[in-house]
C-alpha cells in the first residue's frame, strides 16, 4: 500500500512539473500586430516594397511583430492617416514628404522648390538635417523609420510652358488642404486650383485645369499626361516619402528589436529607390512615344524662376517653416557645393 501511494505521489509530482513547464514555456502575448496605411496603389511598387518589409520584420521577430497593410487610401488620405495613428486605429503610415509636413512644418524645409537642384544635394541636405526632423516628428508622437527619394517634380502642360509668366496665364492643380501653401503659390501670381487627387483627370478633361506638378512615373501611372502633354524639364522639388509608427506603438516594441526593424525597413526603401528611378526612366520614354514633348529651360529662364520662388518664400519662412530651421538648410547645402 505504501509503495502504492508511493508512486502516485510521483506521477503527481511528475505531473506537476510537465504542467509548470507547459505553463512557463508558452508564449504569454500574441503577436504584436502593426496596422500600415497607405495610399499607394495596389500591386503598385511601393505596396511591394511595404508588403517585403512586412515579411522582413515578421521574419526578424520571429512572429513576435507583424504588418498588416491597408493600402489604396483604404485608411483614407494622409490627414486621416495621420488622425487614425493618433487614436490608435492604426500605428504606422507610409506619407509622401507633404503628409509630414502636416505633422510638423519644418519637413518641408528640405522640399522647397530650387533648396536642392539635384540628388547628390538632397541627401546631403537630409542626412546632416535627419537628426533634427526626427526628433520635432518625435515630439508630434510619431517615430521616423525609414525614407525614399521618388524623384523630381516637373510641371506638365497643355501648351509649352517654359517662363513663370507662361505658368501664370493657365490654371494649375494643386492638391487641396494646404492653405499656407496656397498662399505663397498665389503670391508668386499663379492661377490654383485646389482639388483632391481623384478629380484631377476629370478637371484637365474638362479645361478646368491646365497645368500641374509631379514626377514623370505618377503622371504616366495616373494618364495625366495624355492631357497635358508639355513636360518643363526643371528639377523643381523633390519627391520624397517616409515610413513612420507612432511613439507608443514603436515602445510596445522589444528593445532589442527596434534597431534591426529600422535597418530592414530602410534597406527596403533604398532597394525601392533604384526600382523606381528605373521604372521612371521607363515611363518617359513610353510618354514621348505616345506624344510627351519635353522642353528644355535655358538659364535666364531658370532665373526668373529662382527670383520668383523667393516671393513664396517670404510667405512660408517664418510663419510656417521656422527661419533658424530654414537659415540652417541653405548653409548644409552652400556647404556641399563648396566642397
């Protein structure tokens, strides 16, 4: 009998510690998921590039933190966007360079037209003002992880357009909800037309617009420039976007994580990159097959554009972009042209 109770008190024991390993061994949290917004289109390159990081981080982590996407503006437009990571309906977005500017102002010091007239610039310009922009993001509640250059925007055209003074006899979009925005485009003379992205086909149909700004891939990908064949070859802003999570979703993060996270999103992006300039270089020569007209500025021309864009200036620098903020740009890049 005694040997009997014996040896159930040892199964019991037994028992008991299978069970406490069980127990201890099981993961105490499901995945961690992070819900991206994003405008992108579909299948388009950078819905592949955001659907290779999502795998990138799931596989770093080991499952502990996945991605889900919702891309085509399915979480709305950029202020939705920025609005749902605020209350937590989503945690991170992908936003062209303007979205971020509607977080903090002073991101759009490095996108000002002419602040930088060529790639080499631009990153030098945005690696030296990094730190800064990261940190005024940072105080909005949201965490920079990575960026992209998209290109150039050049302005296409119904009819050649070469002088600011043959801009300021046509009607231009420009996307609505930038009001400071506007006013320093009406206080350099032009005719706006502020309108949601999605009207834009229909309004250069109908005449109500004649002349808008963007890079050559989104105006081969959108057909806009069907109806405004005339492109002005001038490097005017550069096209840039980000990935960026809100503070309180990037900390629900293990520590050890964050750096690898952050490193494949930006290799994700960089890799990006050299597909887009790749497919951009594509895309004008289908545009000049199909009737795109290219128009070169000559340097006084070019001129008369430099003395304009200061007239936008004095609307924006101080009131909107901080002038310490914008002083400090214009030296980062005088600096790289003198070395």
């Amino acid at each position: 009998m005694q040997a009997s109770n014996s040896r159930r008190y040892k199964v019991l024991v037994l028992l008991f510690i299978l069970a406490a390993g069980i127990f201890f061994s099981a993961p105490q949290a499901t995945a961690l998921v992070i819900k991206v917004g994003s405008v992108a289109p579909e299948g388009s390159p950078w819905d592949r590039a955001l659907k290779r990081i999502a795998l990138e981080w799931q596989k770093i982590s080991g499952g502990r933190v996945t991605m889900k996407i919702y891309g085509g503006g399915i979480a709305g437009d950029e202020p939705d966007m920025i609005r749902k990571m605020r209350i937590n309906q989503i945690q991170a977005a992908a936003m062209t360079g303007s979205g971020l500017g509607k977080i903090n102002p002073d991101f759009l010091v490095y996108q000002l037209p002419f602040m930088t007239q060529n790639d080499e610039e631009l990153d030098y310009l945005f690696e030296k003002l990094r730190p800064k922009l990261e940190a005024l993001l940072e105080q909005k509640g949201f965490t920079f992880l990575a960026v992209i250059k998209s290109g150039w925007l050049r302005f296409f055209a119904k009819k050649k357009v070469i002088t600011p003074a043959d801009f300021q006899k046509l009607k231009f979009f420009v996307m609505e909800g930038s009001p400071e925005i506007d006013q320093a485009w009406k206080a350099m003379g032009f005719h706006i037309v502020p309108l949601p992205p999605n009207d834009a086909f229909a309004a250069l149909q109908s005449g109500m617009v004649e002349v808008f700004s963007g890079s050559p891939l989104t105006a081969a990908a959108m057909q806009w420039f069907a109806l405004a064949p005339h492109m002005t070859d001038i490097y005017w802003a550069p096209l840039t976007a980000g990935l960026i999570i809100s503070n309180q979703s990037w900390r629900r993060i293990p520590a050890d994580l964050r750096p690898k996270l952050k490193s494949a999103t930006q290799q994700a992006l960089d890799d990006l990159q050299a597909e887009v300039m790749a497919v951009e270089n594509q895309a004008i020569e289908v545009m000049k097959e199909n009737g795109l007209v290219i128009h070169d500025v000559p340097p006084a021309a070019f001129k008369e554009w430099e003395s304009l864009v200061e007239t936008g200036f004095s609307i924006l620098i101080g009131d909107v972009i901080s002038r310490d903020l914008y002083e400090e740009a214009k030296r980062i890049v005088e600096e790289f042209r003198q070395r």
